[in-house]
C-alpha cells in the first residue's frame, strides 16, 4: 500500500508544483521513504523545494510551505494524515489507522502476488545468466552468477516483465581445440567415463602449465641453442596443433565435432545435478558454438564489413574500432548516437602504422588466421535476441573482470546498427573464502560441490542440535534447506559490486545476519498461527487496537513491494535479501513485547498481522529462492 500512496504522492506534488506556480516537472526521484514513525520528516519527504529555489532564486522555505499549502488544498492520498514543512523540506506523515487497514487488506487480497506487478507494456528481457565453460567445475564465482541473477530475474518477473534466462554456455573457442589436442595426446577414456570434468580440467592445466613454463623458457633464454630449438619445436607443435584443432571445429569436421559434443554433453550433465540442487532453472542453453556453427558469426562478420563499420587489416583480422569517449552510456538505446565510420580510425592507422600505436582500441571480430572470437559470438548473440525475440534488453550477467569488455561491446553494438536493444553489463564482485577454511583441490579453485557439501554439514549440526519438533527422518531434508538459505542469502546479500569473503560458519548461523535467522523467524511466525484456533478475517479486526510496535511491523510490511522496485532500480536484489533480514528483526521484537497469543488485548489483530508477516516472508524468501520451514 506504501507502493500506491508513493504513486499518489506523486502525482499530488507534482500538481501541487504546478498550483504553487512553478513550471517543474516531478517524477518518482522527488520523494524519499523515511524511516517509520520520524516526527520531523515523516515517512515521506521531499527536497524538491531546494531545487525549485534555487532555480528562481527563491527562499525554500517558502517555496516548501506554498506547495505543501497547495498540496493540502488540493487533497492528501488517503493514508497520509498530515503534510509539515520543516526546513524546507515538505513532508508527508502516514496516518496510521489508515496504513494498518490498507496494509493488511492489500496483503490478504493479493497473496502469493504481493509486492508483484501487472505491467501493460512489459520489457521483453534475455539475459546471459550462469554461463559458465563447458570442461571445468562449476566454481565459487559461478556460484554468485548463478544465485545473484535467479534472485533478480525472479524480481524482474514479478515486477511484471518477460524474462528469458539463458545459459550462455563458454563451448567454443581456440581454448577447445587445446583440449582436443591434449585429449588425443594424452586423454584417458577410463577417467573421462568416472569423472569427466575432472579429467578435462588436469589435461587443460597441463596444457596451461606448459604453455607457461614455455613462455619462461623463452623470456630467460636457453642453454643451448639445441635446447632452444626443442623448445620452439615443443611450442610449435603443441600450439599450433591447438588451432589446428580448433579449425576443425570450426569447419565442422567430424572427428573433432563428435569428440567436443562428448566434452560438452558430459559437462552439461554435471551442471544440470547441481542447478537441480540449486533449484534453478533455464529457459535457454544456447552456447557460444550454436552461433559459430548456425552461421551467425558469418553473417556478423559480413554484415560489419559491409556496413562499413569494421577495418580489415593487412594480417587479414578484423576489427572495429572503438575510441575510450565512446563507452559512457552505450549500453542506453537513448544515449547510443555513435559515429559508426571508421574512416577516422583508418587514417590514424596509417600515420601510426600499427594497431597497437593507433589511438582506438580494436575489438576483434575475426584473427589473423581465420577464427573468430568471444567478442565475435557475443555480437551473434545480440543479433539472434533482438531479431528472433525482439529482445527491449539484453542483459548480462557476468562478473566485473570483464567490464572493460562490456563496454567495448555495446559500443561495438551500436555502431554494428543495433540501436534500440537497451544492453546491460550486470557486474558482480569477487568471492573468497577465508583463509583455511575449506580446502581447495589443486590448491586453484573452490568448486561449487565443496561449498554446498560444507553448508549441509554445518546446518545438519545445527539442526541436530538446536532444532526443535524436528523428527529423525527429516533432519537430513531441513539441513539441506537451510544449507541453501545459507548459501543463497550469503550470495545476495552484499551489493553485488562489491567483493565478498564467504565464510560457510557464520553465513550457516541461526544469529546475525544469515538466511536461516529469516528462516527462523518464519518458521516462528508458522508455529503461532498453529498454536492459534483460527486466524481472524482481516476485515473483520480494529485497526485502532495496534500499537507503536505493532505500526513498525505493519509499515515494514507495507514496504516489500517498494523494496522490489528498488531492486528493479539497482538490477540487484541485495535490497531484498537486507529487507527481509529487518523484518526478521521487527518482527522478533513485536513477537517478544507483544506476546501474541497470551496478550490479553488485540490478539486477534496481532494474529492477523503475524499472518500477513508469514504471507510476506513467503513471498520475499520465494524470490530469493530460499523455502521456509513449518520446524527448524
Ligand atoms: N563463459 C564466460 C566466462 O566464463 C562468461 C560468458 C558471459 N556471457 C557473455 N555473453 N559473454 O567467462
């Protein structure tokens, strides 16, 4: 309810503006939701007055009190009681009557779709989500990817919009020709049939650990010219024998082709185990190679030629050419008027007479021997989404080391003539692990299982002891749902800019600032509607009877579905995850100052309110992907 007087907020001030005289346009950024019961600035102020002054060189003041006079002629949203002016601002305080009713009937109505929204005109949205290479453990980082953008996909669905989750798979590129070499060479049937992701990911770090003892022997110099000879030979023979591979992929040779779908299926079967247990799911699974073997990048790559937008240079590779004052606000349809020639390109290519002297940077769309690149499908890939799903965004999630990447595509974008598609880089932060705390096979990465498995041990010690009415036989269930809440909040919860240190001890805890703390809480609102006879008819209760805590919980209620959209605003459900972790809070202090069931007054109030509360947890837990629990 908080979300419709916000909208009549709104639009009262902006008619409020208008009646004061004052020629402004208002829009959602003019009002900030306070904290609940602020007698200065209410729990809605504006500030719109400083700005209209200082426009007109007026007095604030003023101005703050003749719009809010014009406001209260005109008429307040019902649930607003009063408007003040203090220092300028103008603010707007809930009447509390009025929240509690509009609140808890709003809730009761709408259900499972509290907080979602019906949209006339929803955005058509694809994002990359996951996406991890084929041939190597899901890990950490994928973890996040993979958490992070169920959570706000989720959230973009409620709040109305058509979403496509696809699985942008990495299955294509020279690094795949590396490994068939090096499974022809030195594969093992045996141990690809017991574990194949395991044994792709030794015979890759072979190839890498060659490589680089290669690249060393090469900067520090050999012993002997025969040494330095066998070296190059080794270097040759392994590299090239690579590309090689990686060409007859691209040519669609059999033995190669048969041999990558085996990699790639045994791969894709692993993932699926732990998505499942994850409890997410895809729409799409398209890799890079579906666009690299359906005949995108060709048609990419003419299309850049021919429209002009793309240099090839005397090596044979081609590229377009991106200068650094292009990228801010390329990934905005609005603000995508790019100078797509290169003719500016070509002619300081010629003076400096290299690419690497010149003063752009050059995307690569093709090499100088034939094969095309990422940065070559990831333009495919807005072509295949805006042309077979008329895609309003494309989005992608991916973490911030490829930022710089990002931005020189959706320049790349732009000047390729796909101007409308609104493109979104939806960066996360690293994740680490305190020191010690969890082991890491070959001392590089921390895969996925190793965590899960570490937050289900945690959380069935928990459960063993601490949990309450939980049976035998379902200690094992609860413990996995918790361990998912553990994980699931832990991802979400901090900006996703930021790096994060995911310590399983703490983020499994019942205290703090953990999933299962809002588990709990949930589970504690279940058992007092179970111990209560009946859960009364929310018209039929006294919105008179709350009190001071009582109002806190409701008004955190009646700010989920503004929460939602701050989410929507940010990409980033952090906002929720925080959200829900407050209400856990209020709603753990109303719990203990209110005694719900033995209060002597307003127990029938306070059931209805735990039920919306329970109704909200649900709701909000749901799009994190965390299930509550009726006993932990
Ligand atoms: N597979 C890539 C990686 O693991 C991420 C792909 C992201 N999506 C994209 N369209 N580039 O780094």
């Amino acid at each position: 309810m908080l979300r419709s007087i916000e909208r009549e907020l709104i639009d009262g001030l902006s008619g409020a503006v208008a009646d004061a005289g004052h020629d402004r346009a208002v829009d959602a950024s003019a009002l900030e939701l306070e904290d609940f019961d602020d007698d200065e600035k209410g729990e809605f102020s504006s500030a719109i007055s400083f700005a209209i002054a200082a426009d007109e060189g007026a007095n604030p003041m003023a101005v703050a009190a003749a719009i809010a006079d014009a406001h209260e002629a005109a008429g307040l949203p019902e649930g607003i009681g009063a408007v003040t002016v203090e220092n300028g601002h103008i603010n707007y305080h809930l009447d509390v009557e009025t929240m509690a009713r509009r609140t808890l009937s709003t809730i009761d109505g709408e259900a499972d779709s509290y907080g979602s929204r019906d949209r006339t005109d929803p955005d058509t949205i694809v994002a990359d989500v996951s996406s991890p290479n084929i041939a190597k453990p899901l890990h950490v980082g994928h973890l996040r990817n993979t958490i992070l953008s169920d959570a706000l996909m989720n959230v973009l669905e409620a709040l109305g919009h058509d979403v496509t989750r696809d699985n942008h798979l990495g299955d294509w590129g020279v690094q795949f020709g590396n490994l068939l070499h090096e499974y022809v060479e030195f594969g093992d049937e045996d141990a690809f049939e017991d574990d194949p992701i395991a044994h792709l990911l030794d015979l890759y770090q072979q190839f890498e650990r060659r490589d680089s003892m290669l690249e060393d022997v090469e900067e520090f110099g050999a012993l002997t010219d025969s040494f330095e000879d066998s070296v190059e030979a080794e270097r040759e023979y392994h590299t090239d024998a690579g590309k090689e591979w990686f060409a007859r992929l691209e040519e669609d040779d059999e033995a190669a082709v048969e041999r990558w779908e085996q990699f790639r299926e045994a791969s894709i079967e692993r993932f699926e185990a732990i998505y499942e247990e994850l409890g997410v799911d895809f729409d799409l699974w398209i890799g890079e190679s579906f666009y690299a073997r359906e005949g995108w990048n060709d048609r990419i790559v003419d299309r850049a030629l021919e429209a002009d937008v793309a240099i090839r240079a005397d090596d044979g590779s081609v590229f377009v050419p991106i200068y650094p004052d292009e990228y801010e606000g390329a990934g905005d349809p609005a603000r995508a008027d790019i100078d797509p020639s290169p003719d500016r390109a070509r002619e300081t290519l010629a003076e400096a007479g290299s690419v690497e002297d010149a003063d752009f940077d050059p995307f690569y769309i093709v090499k100088s021997d034939g094969s095309t690149v990422y940065g070559t499908r990831d333009l495919a890939t807005i072509a295949y989404r805006t042309e077979e799903f008329d895609a309003d965004q494309s989005v992608y999630v991916v973490a911030s080391e490829q930022d710089h990447y990002f931005k020189q595509l959706f320049v790349a974008a732009r000047k390729m003539g796909f101007t409308d598609v609104r493109l979104r880089h939806i960066n996360y932060g690293m994740i680490s692990l305190p020191e010690g705390s969890m082991s890491t096979r070959g001392g590089q990465i921390v895969t996925v299982r190793e965590v899960l498995d570490a937050a289900r041990e945690r959380a069935r010690d928990i459960v063993e002891e601490k949990g309450r009415g939980v049976a035998d036989d379902e200690v094992d269930a609860i413990a996995a749902k918790i361990a998912l809440a553990t994980v699931k909040y832990g991802m979400v919860a901090s900006n996703r800019g930021k790096d994060i240190t995911f310590d399983i001890d703490e983020a499994v805890s019942l205290e703090g600032d953990t999933g299962p703390y809002v588990q709990y809480a949930t589970t504690r609102a279940y058992s007092i509607l179970d111990d209560a006879e009946a859960v009364p008819d929310v018209d039929a209760i006294d919105p008179t009877a709350f009190n001071d805590t009582d109002h806190q919980l409701i008004y955190h209620l009646g700010r989920y579905p503004l929460v939602l959209d701050l989410c929507e605003e940010r990409y980033d459900a952090a906002s929720l995850a925080r959200y829900l972790l407050d209400l856990a809070h209020v709603f753990n202090s109303f719990y203990h100052k209110n005694r719900v069931l033995d209060a002597e007054s307003a127990a029938a109030e306070r059931l209805a309110l735990t039920a919306a509360t329970a109704q909200v947890f649900e709701n909000g837990l749901g799009l994190l992907g965390i299930d509550t629990l009726a006993e932990m």
